[in-house]
C-alpha cells in the first residue's frame, strides 16, 4: 500500500482481542494459534497449549485460527512417573 506508513499499516490491520494465560492480548484477525504464541515470546516447543479448554496438539497450532475472545493457556507438560 504505497503511502501508507508502516504505522498506518499497523493501525489499518483489524484487530481482536484474545486472552493467553489470563492477560488480554491484541492481535491481528485470523491469526493461527503457532503466530500468536510466537508473537507473545513463548517457546512453542517446550509448552503444552489449550484454546477456551481444548488441548491443541503442537502439529495442529498452524491450523489452529483464533477467533475474538478466545482463551489460550500455555503449560509445560507433566512427564514422569
């Protein structure tokens, strides 16, 4: 979009809010799961992830589109015995 400066951009992008770990969030609609956890710095890798109660296995966060309100937890995963 040319004459638009990069924060103009920024503010014509729609946006919702969702909530991850119980702290309100805004991001851009239509974002995946995988973006999001990227965007707020949390090792995907070494969290466990859950949208409004729902396990979502981490081959599936890509797919995973959040829509306006969702509730996102991350975790670290018990192992052991």
């Amino acid at each position: 979009m040319a004459g638009y400066s990069h924060q103009q951009l920024l503010k014509r992008v729609s946006q919702m809010l969702v909530s991850v770990n119980g702290n309100p969030i805004k991001c851009a609609e239509h974002l995946c799961l995988d973006a999001l956890i990227a965007q707020c710095g949390i090792d995907g890798d070494r969290c466990a992830t859950a949208v409004n109660g729902c396990f979502v296995a981490r081959n599936q966060r890509r797919l995973r589109e959040l829509q306006p309100g969702d509730q996102i937890m991350t975790f670290e995963p018990i192992t052991g015995g």
